[in-house]
C-alpha cells in the first residue's frame, strides 16, 4: 500500500513539474479584465442583467396576546426539533432510491431495506422516542416537505403495501396520519416560515 502511495505521488509530481515548464515556455495571455453578463438591448443602449440571489425578508411578528406568542414560540421549538430529522429523510430517500435501483433482485432489495433500516433503529430511535405528539405531526408533514411523499407513500416505496397500510392503522390509533400532506400556503404556512428562517440563519 505503501509503494503504490508513493508510486502515485512520484506521478502527481511529475505531472505538476510537466506542467509548470509547458507553462514557462509558453506564454501566457494576460487574463480578461471583468466578466460576462447576460445583456439587454433597448433602443441605441446595451444594459447588463445580472441575476440576484434572492433574499429573505421576515418582519417582526406581532402578537395578539400572551397565549398566541407562547403557542408560537413552541411551534419554532417543535419545528427546530424535528426540522433535521425531516432533512436526513429526505437524504436517505433519495440514497435508498438509488441503491434499490443498483440491485437486480427483490430479495436484493428486502435485504438491503432491512439493513437501511437496523441502521436507521441504531441511531435515531432512541431520539425519535423522546419526540411529544405535536413533534410527531410536524415530523409527518417535514417529510413530505423533504421526500415530496407522505410518510404514507415513503412506508409503501420501501417496506411495500401491507406495511404502509398496517403502519398507517397502527398510527391512526395514536392520532397520527401518515397521508398528512405538507401545504405551505395554507395550514402549514407558519412551519414553512420558520423552516425558511432556519435555512436562512435567523433562527
């Protein structure tokens, strides 16, 4: 292992000192003064267009009263809780995703979906045990946000339709909907704002 290190690094270097004198010998054109941007042509005038990162804007919330600032102010802390949760899935998702279609074979898959998911019970699910009800209902609705799947269809993609009917009766039981879809326009208008200002830095 060690000679082919070193065997690898005595190339690196040989292409970097091949390089430098192919630099030497050849000149070098002095480098562009400013940059290319699309333009815009208006009458007799060229007018440059530059795209601007858009920028979050989140005005101070005023309060209707004592319970409504406390009921939001939970809301942020539920929301800062599950929020990364809600991301890894949506990570995992999209890995699992990929993996299964690697793999030739159902029993290729199962077992791979067994393994993911022993993974996932070794290190989250002591921490998904200490979430409260509303953490759970906020979780549900992130995941769709992430996954765009409701917890529901995450269950049937990879554990297939008699799990995701079993999990959604099971959790129907606890006051739990895993068809809950997430709608940031409407109901869950407050949860997106405060994803936003978490994914913007402010909270």
């Amino acid at each position: 292992m060690k000679r082919f290190f070193t065997h690898i690094s005595l190339i690196l270097l040989l292409l970097c000192t091949v390089s430098l004198s192919v630099a030497q010998d050849v000149p070098v054109p002095p480098a562009p003064r400013g940059y290319v941007v699309k333009a815009l042509i208006v009458g007799h005038d060229t007018l440059p267009v530059i795209d601007l990162a858009p920028v979050a804007f989140f005005a101070p919330r005023i309060f209707k009263n004592r319970a409504d600032e406390n009921r939001y102010r939970r809301l942020v802390q539920n929301v800062k809780r599950v929020y990364p949760y809600a991301v890894l899935a949506g990570i995992k998702f999209d890995e699992y995703n990929e993996l299964l279609q690697t793999l030739p074979t159902e029993a290729q898959r199962k077992l791979a979906m067994k393994k993911a998911e022993n993974e996932l019970r070794a290190q989250f699910e002591d921490e998904i045990k200490k979430l409260t009800f509303s953490q759970g209902l906020i979780l549900i609705k992130l995941v769709d946000r992430e996954t765009k799947h409701t917890s529901y269809d995450v269950v049937r993609e990879f554990r297939g339709m008699v799990s995701a009917v079993f999990w959604q009766g099971l959790s129907r039981i606890f006051g739990y909907n895993l068809k809950t879809e997430y709608d940031p326009e409407g109901e869950d208008r407050l949860i997106e704002e405060i994803v936003q200002m978490i994914e913007a830095g402010v909270l």
